[in-house]
C-alpha cells in the first residue's frame, strides 16, 4: 500500500519576518508595493485607483506528495521558518527543509518580488533533495484582494481571439485561463478602470502549463487571483509571474505582452499564397456514417462552388477511408471515392484552376477499434492519473453507434512519427498543405504514461510544438510552399503553423466577443472564421472583413449539398438525425447564390485594398475615434497610410458616423459596389464603407 501523501503546505503564522521594522517599498513609475511589519502587501496606483491587498502568508500555497510515508494526515506545521531579505526594489521570502511537526521535508522555497520593466515579478525556486518528496503544484502569486476605484471595469480576457467584459458582473463568478488552449491563447489578462490598468501574465519561455484564475469576491466589484501550475518535479524554476499597473488602454498591456514574446520567441512566416489566400471552403467528403457526398472526381464541383463565392483553398474532410471522425489514424485513400490515383488528378485540375487543397487528419484522436490502437495504443496514447486512457466521443448521426476515441499524446516519438508520415502522403498526394485537427485546441492534460518523452503527470503541449516543427521543417525542405495547419490557434503553436482554422470565442460574431485581444498582439496570424454554415450571411463576413480574418464556407451534410448543389432550403428535419447541424435560421434568410454573390464582391473589394486588408497590420481600434450608434470601426496600417474598416452592424437601419483618426488626414472613401461615395454620408443597414487615411505632417 503505497499510498501517496499529499500535503498542502500554508505557511500559517510562519516565522517571516526576523527583521520586523518599519514599511519597506519598491515601486515602479506608476505603483508601490509597501511590506509592513506586520506581514502586509499592498500595491496601488498613484492614484489609489488601482488597490491589492494581502498578507505574505497568503501569497503562495505549495502542494507537496510524499513517496514513502504510508500516513494520510498530517497537521499542517506553523513552525516553518521563512527569513524576509529585503535589498534595492526586491523582497526574498526562503525557507531551508521546510519542517512539518514531526516531519523533516527535503524541500526548500525562495520567493522573490522584485520591479523589473516598470512592473513587480514574481519567481522563485523549489527543490527536493531527496527522491521522496515530489512538487506537485505550485499557487503563486495569490492575490486575494483586487480593488478597481474608477467608474467602470473593462476585463480583457485571453480566451481564443478574446472576450471583454464591462464589469465584475459580466464577467461572473470565476473563469480559468488553461494556457496553452484555445480557450487560453495567452496566458495573461489585464483589467482597466478609468485610465489605469492592471496586466497579470506567465512570461515563461518554456511555455509550461499555467493556469491562471480571476474570481469575482461574491457581491463586491472587487477580484481575486491565483496563477497555478502544476510540476509534478523535484526541483522547479518558477517563470516570471507579472503584474503591471500601467496608464492608458488595454492595447499598452498587449504591447507589454509582446515585448516579452519577441524576446523569446518568433511567430510563424507563412508562404505569401496564405498571405494572399481568400478563405477556403471546408468540404466533408464522406461523412462518419458512410455517407459519400462528394467522391474524388466530384472535386471539380467543388472548385465550382469555390468559385462562386471566390474562395482559393479547398479543405477536404473525411477524404480518407473511415470518413471523417472515424478510423482515425488510418488516412487511407477510398478505393469506393475513386482511389489514390483519381484523388490525385482530382487535385492536379484544382491546381490549374488556381485553387489550393489542404487535406484533413486529426493530432489527437486515436479510433479504438483500429489495429493502430490495439498494437500501437499503448505506446502512444495518454493515460490519466488514474491510469486510465484519456477517452473521447463523437457522434455525428444519432442512429449509429458512438466511435469512441482515446487521445494520443505528442509526447510519444510514435505518435509525431505518425503524424509526419501523414504530411508526407499529403504531399505526396500534390495537396498543398495538410491540417491537424485539435492540436492548437486541447487544454494541456497532464499524462501520465511511463512510455513518453515527458515524465508522468505533466502535459504534452511542448511536444505538440515539437511535432509540428518536426514536420513543417521537413515538408519546407521538400517543398516551401506546403502549409502546416491546425484547428485553433494559441501563442504557443503560433511558432510553427502556417495557417488557422478558427475555433474559438472571437471567430464569428457573439456576445463579449473581442478579436482584437489576440488579433492585435499576434497580427501576423493567417486565420479563417469560424461558420459552420454552407453559406455565409452578410453579418458573418462583414465580421470577418472587420477582423482580417479569411472566410469560410462549410458543407458537412447531405442537406448542406441539396441546398448548395440544388438550392433546397432546409427546415427542421432536414437534419433529424444529424448532431452538430449549421444554422438553419441563416440558411432560410438567404439563398446561396445571394450569399455567394455578397462574398464574391466583399473578397474581390478586400482583394482591391489588399495593401491594407491581407498585407497590412491590423491595429484594432487604436487612435481612432468613432462616433455614432451601432457603427464600429478597426485599421490595418500600411507604411504612411491606414485603411478603416466602417461597419454599420444595424440590420435594418442607416445610421450616421463621425470619425477621426489621431495623426492622420482622411484621404479617399470606398463601398464595395464600387460606386463613390462620401466620407461621412449614410451607412446603409448591416454595410461596410473602407476609408483611408494619411499620415498627417
Ligand atoms: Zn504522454
């Protein structure tokens, strides 16, 4: 009975202060943190309107399993015996051995505080000297006490591009950034009030997992936060935790944050057809039932369809043998959808009608009822701490049985070997890019197989990113051109994907959805929408116009084709036995060739002020100033010159607008009918004007 022991180390009324005397402060230009004698913290503004609170013994919590020792209860020890140092604009808490009663650990902490940047960092160390004792996770900073005095709060949240939240209400009880995920793009948030802001971030260059928590303190508009990270270790480096209280916008906590990623690392360059790429249409070939919708000659209808809506790249979906979601890993050409070789010319016309094709596999899910799970599974897929595999499910038509998925983990060479065996059938195919599903989508599970590159209980997004760059620099070798793909994106496998499909909060329009957050930081990235829809309403792809982000058009089901191939509008049953069906409502509002109409004249305007829209950088809202009800405005900088994306998001109304841009000269306007047209005359209901601007001397 080796039963683990998990103890949570609180350092209660600890022996912290050995040189008690009077406060002690470090400050950056705009904060001061002040340590009293009597083992308080508080940050504030110069103005107070930024204000934390909290006691030293409150500002970290170790959790600790002990190996050996057969016992499950400890008293927690109050005895441990931090010493405080305190020099130039940095406080040291440490602890040798920390002691429980009547049990010696080999674990010794150091906590540092210390202004660095213009900001407070938090880091330390924590190391085991002996094998018994483990680290499990580690709490640190904790900050209990976050008040905001201005008049209103503004929550910048790092969830896929990002969400905003005008207050502690709206924002709710508590929310986890999972980092790296699609719901945890970066791991850092910053809160505004007024004209100052408070920016909490892991600047860490390992990009270890890190979680990082806000709660709402129940009826106040005050928060609290904790940024959690498990290690699973004997000795641990911590990263910097950062908190910054700065003046001005959230866009200052944004170029905060980027500062520290160019320091460390590099965004992916992708090949300039991504650059110049309109969107794609996302075609599910053979559904998971068995269904062949569109057989490999039938590519050609595709290009068709492509067309129409002026759409350069084809995703192909459920092209292999299983169809899509099932028989993963096996991505076998169909012999029954015409085989390898009518796949291949297939491919080959597309390319000569200018159109590229990205093929689909899937990083994560291993089907059980495959011979690769059944000899290969217990070399590659993850194991949870109960040992267990990590399962999944999906089911796509309700009459069939589920196929049940366990997740494989990157930190097997097998898996990533897998894996690059498949982009090199897709090159060898003639596709021009291959897309793995889900991996920029997961949050980083710990696994806890014996058989990985990594040890138990820690995750595998690091080799995630090593995967994908094993296998883009091999493909780069063999042809610049091919593209690495993933559902999803987040800072971390940013390093080495060419080219997102969207998922995710801020890909199609929602409330609290704020694509800036992450658009704005990373402009570099070459993303589609997210619309599930096999048409796309005049609402979705001004969004997408708005944001930079490429469209998409999905057909996935039988009654996607009857309206595509047949314009058959859909009701209710039409999609009966189907789970994850489009938007039905969207497609009642419109027919196709209306839909493909609106976007083929919106993709060849954006393809006309292309210097702004597909090659300039996206700035969000910063300098400019709009007026007017329901109109919202966003820039794309090109050298001297900045184009201005207006949108009238009215469905029904023309609306006014006043706009100014800070710095710079209005130069023309433009409509996507092309007809002239005045800088502030009418929008008309749910219309897009572009203007541009010059740098004014
Ligand atoms: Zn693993």
């Amino acid at each position: 009975m080796n039963k683990f022991i998990v103890i949570f180390l609180l350092f209660l009324n600890a022996n912290l202060y050995s040189q008690a005397g009077s406060d002690f402060v470090i400050k950056t230009s705009k904060a001061t943190l002040t340590l009293n004698d009597r083992n308080n913290i508080s940050i504030s503004d110069n103005k107070n309107l930024v204000h934390l609170e909290l006691n030293v013994q409150d500002l970290w919590t170790i959790t600790l399993v002990n190996k050996s020792n057969r016992r499950n209860e400890l008293v927690l020890d109050n005895k441990s015996s931090f010493r405080t140092e305190k020099s130039h604009q940095k406080i040291k808490f440490y602890a040798n051995e920390i002691k429980l009663v009547d049990i010696p650990t080999s674990v010794s902490a150091e906590f540092v505080i210390e202004v660095k940047n213009d900001a407070f960092y938090f880091y330390g160390n924590l190391s085991s000297s002996s094998e018994d004792w483990i680290i499990k996770s580690l709490e640190y900073p904790k900050l209990p006490n976050i008040k905001l005095g201005g008049n209103k709060s503004n929550i910048y949240w790092s969830d896929g591009l990002g969400l905003q939240f005008n207050s502690a209400v709206e924002f709710g009880e508590s929310r986890t950034l999972d980092y790296p995920s699609r719901s945890a793009t970066m791991p850092w948030y910053t809160i505004n009030s007024d004209d100052i802001g408070i920016y909490v971030g892991a600047h860490d260059s390992t990009q270890h997992t890190t979680n990082i928590t806000l709660s709402r303190i129940e009826n106040t508009n005050d928060f609290e936060t904790v940024i959690n990270t498990p290690i699973n270790e004997k000795e641990y480096i911590m990263p910097e935790f950062v908190v910054k209280l700065y003046e001005g916008s959230w866009h200052n906590a944004a170029q905060f944050y980027r500062s520290w990623y160019d320091e460390n690392f590099e965004v992916a360059n992708g090949p300039d057809w991504v650059i110049n790429d309109t969107g794609w249409l996302l075609a599910i070939l053979k559904q998971q039932n068995g269904n062949v919708m569109w057989p490999y000659r039938d590519i050609d209808k595709l290009c068709d369809i492509a067309e129409r809506f002026n759409l350069t790249t084809i995703g192909l979906f459920g092209w292999a043998i299983g169809g899509h979601d099932r028989l993963y890993p096996n991505y076998l050409p169909d012999p029954l959808m015409g085989g390898e070789r009518e796949l291949k010319e297939a491919i080959k016309r597309a390319h000569a009608r200018g159109i590229k094709i990205v093929i689909y596999a899937n990083g994560k899910l291993i089907d059980t009822s495959t011979d690769y799970y059944k000899y290969r599974g217990i070399e590659t897929i993850a194991f949870g701490a109960d040992k267990k595999p990590r399962m999944s499910f999906y089911v796509k038509h309700n009459n069939l049985s589920p196929v049940i998925f366990t997740l494989a983990c990157a930190g097997s060479e097998l898996w990533r070997e897998t894996m690059h065996d498949l982009a090199l059938q897709a090159h060898s195919l003639g596709a021009d890019g291959i897309l793995y599903d889900q991996i920029g989508v997961y949050s980083p599970e710990l696994c806890y197989s014996t058989y990985h590159d990594h040890k138990p209980g820690q995750s595998d997004s690091p080799f995630r990113l090593q995967m994908m760059r094993e296998i883009r620099e091999d493909l780069k070798a063999r042809n610049p051109d091919f593209v690495v793909m993933t559902e999803a994106s987040n800072n971390s496998v940013l390093r080495e994907i060419d080219y997102t499909h969207g998922v995710g909060a801020g890909y199609a329009p929602s409330n609290n959805v704020f694509p800036d957050l992450y658009r704005y930081t990373f402009p570099e990235l070459m993303a589609t929408q997210r619309n599930p829809n096999p048409l796309l309403t005049k609402t979705d792809a001004n969004f997408a116009l708005l944001y930079g982000l490429k469209y998409e058009v999905e057909i996935r089901y039988t009654a996607d084709v009857q309206y595509i191939i047949k314009g058959k509008t859909p009701n209710e049953d039409s999609y009966w036995n189907v789970n994850y069906p489009p938007d039905i409502s969207k497609m009642q509002s419109m027919s196709m060739e209306e839909s493909a109409n609106y976007v083929h004249s919106l993709i060849e305007f954006k393809n006309t002020h292309g210097n702004f829209l597909k090659r300039g950088k996206f700035i969000s809202d910063e300098g400019i100033t709009i007026k007017g009800k329901d109109v919202i405005a966003r820039g794309f900088t090109n050298d001297d010159e900045l184009g201005v994306v207006v949108w009238n998001k009215n469905e029904i109304e023309n609306r006014n607008f006043e706009i100014q841009v800070s710095g710079y000269k209005h130069k023309s306007s433009h409509h996507p009918s092309k007809q002239k047209v005045k800088k502030n005359s009418l929008l008309e209901p749910n219309s897009i004007r572009f203007l541009i601007f010059e740098k004014s001397n």
